[in-house]
C-alpha cells in the first residue's frame, strides 16, 4: 500500500507584551491550596477508554463573581480535557497530569500534564482521542501600586487597565491504526504579583511506530489553537493625568472619575486561530504553541 508523505513542523508563539495596551493580571492563591498529580500506565491488547478532566475557577480579590468583576478583582478560568479510546489494538500508554493550586512565578505552572502512547491496530481496530486546554483571564481595573515596579521606570502608570483574554489549545486523532504519538502541556493561571504572566504551551509530536516496518503513522490527525484579546489602555493614556479612583459610596466596587481615561474602554482587539490537518501516511508531525501574557515578560 503506498501512503501520502506529510512532515509538518510548525510553532506559533504569541506573546502579549507591556505598552500601550496592557496584558494579563493574574488572581492569586486561595489560603487553603491543592496539589494533586494522576500518573496512568497502560500496556494492553483489547479495548481501552481513558480520561482526564479538570475545571477550575479562581478569582481574588473577594469571592468568584456572578456579574461585573469588582475593583482590582481578576478572575482565571481553566479547562483541561484528555481522552483516548480504541475497540481493540494494542496499547502501550504513559501519562502524567500534575495540579498544584499555589502561586508560581516564571517558569513553574499550576497544571502540567505529559503523555507517550504507542498504538498498532489489529483485526481492523482503530483509535481516536482528543486533548483540549483553554486559559481565559480577565480583570478590572486596579492601582498598580501593589506591583512590582522597576526602580529606574520614569513617569510610572498609576493604574494596571482592565482585560479579558482567553486562548485554546486542541489536539484531536481519528482513526489511528499506527503510531507513536507523544504531548506536552502548561499553564500558568494563579500568581502573587503581576510580574509572573499568564502563560499555556502546548506540543504534539506524531511519528511512525518503529515496530510497524512501513515508514509511517496511519491515520488523521487536527490541531487547533485560537486566542481572543481585548485590552484597554492605563488611566494615563496619551499623556493625560487624569485618572479613576474607588468611590467610598458604592463600597469600593465602582469607580469614581478623577479626570479623563480609558481603563475601561476596549483599546485593543485581537483575534487568531491556527488549524492543521493531516491525513494519510505521516512520517513526522510536530507542532508547538507557546503563550505569554502580562506586564513583565
């Protein structure tokens, strides 16, 4: 049987960086913190479902909001999905999910999950799967005077502006009948100070099964990763002094003007979505998205 020949490589890094509009401001940890992992080895001739989930919400300050955020209140908003499932075949899987609900700073993450399967068809047995991670963050406006702020910074902003960014994450497998396929992802959505960003990678690797002697990985394979920005701009916008504070009458959760400015207008949109597909004999598919967004990259 001749297959079709696809080598993909592909990356996509996004980062949303400090300047006229502003980026992510992540809610910190709750007192009471979590830490859980889930490690899943699997080596079987037969039929396997497996799954993962976790949903989890966390805003500060103050409770998850029903309705408009608060004053300084930010809010993280995370989902993580993984499923595989064959009705025969064999299977030879490693998978890691670890969670951990404290604040982290640069280069650690709250959710960190790792996979590696192996999968060879039998008697006409396929398999399909689908991995799915979404960040979405937003926050209202806040004093920056609790940020960290560099000594040598002149004219400093008196006021982090509001955001509402969300991005995705998916890997899906349809039909497989051979192939090694191995991922890779984080996320960062719980930090102390506004200097640690919001951050989601994600990798996929797909290569042929070593011990198939064709060459090639059978089957389809779909990434897709999306983003959805809007950012407003700080109180100082364009040189303008003016600005917004808390009013005492409405307990802080309302603003009250002390001049002209868009904290809480919309001064920047981005929208982007990245798709591949491939189908057939692939000899090599890797794909990597990295995500930053905050105040200090």
């Amino acid at each position: 049987m001749k297959f079709a020949y696809a080598a993909i490589v592909a990356l996509v890094a996004l980062i949303a960086v400090s300047g006229f509009a502003a980026a992510d401001r992540l809610p910190n940890e709750t007192p009471e913190n979590q830490i859980f992992s889930i490690d899943t080895v699997i080596d079987v001739t037969g039929s396997v479902d497996d799954s993962t989930t976790l949903a989890w919400v966390i805003a500060s300050p103050g409770a998850i909001p029903t309705g408009i955020l608060g004053y300084t209140q930010s809010v993280s908003d995370v989902t993580y999905k993984d499923a595989i499932l064959t009705n025969g075949g064999k299977l030879s899987e490693n998978k890691n999910f670890d969670f951990d609900s404290q604040n982290k700073g640069k280069g650690l993450y709250n959710i960190e999950a790792t996979k590696v399967l192996t999968y060879a068809s039998t008697e006409g047995a396929h398999l399909t799967g689908e991995e799915y991670l979404l960040l979405d963050v937003a926050g209202n406006w806040s004093s920056a005077k609790d940020s960290i702020r560099c000594v040598f910074a002149s004219a400093p902003n008196q006021y982090l502006p509001a955001f509402c960014n969300a991005v995705s994450a998916k890997s899906s497998l349809i039909n497989v009948n051979s192939a090694q396929i191995s991922t890779k992802a984080q996320m960062r959505a719980v930090a102390k100070t506004s200097d640690s960003p919001a951050e989601l990678n994600y990798q996929i690797a797909v290569t042929p099964d070593s011990n198939s002697g064709s060459g090639f990985a059978e089957g389809t394979v779909k990434t897709e990763f999306a983003g959805s920005i809007m950012e407003a701009r700080d109180a100082n916008d364009y040189g303008n002094p003016g600005g917004y504070e808390a009013d005492p009458a409405n307990g802080g959760q309302n603003m009250k003007s002390t001049g002209a400015s868009n904290w809480n207008k919309t001064s920047a949109t981005n929208q982007w979505k990245d798709t591949t597909e491939v189908t057939g004999g692939i000899k090599n598919l890797q794909l990597a998205f990295g995500y930053k967004s905050g105040y200090r990259l």
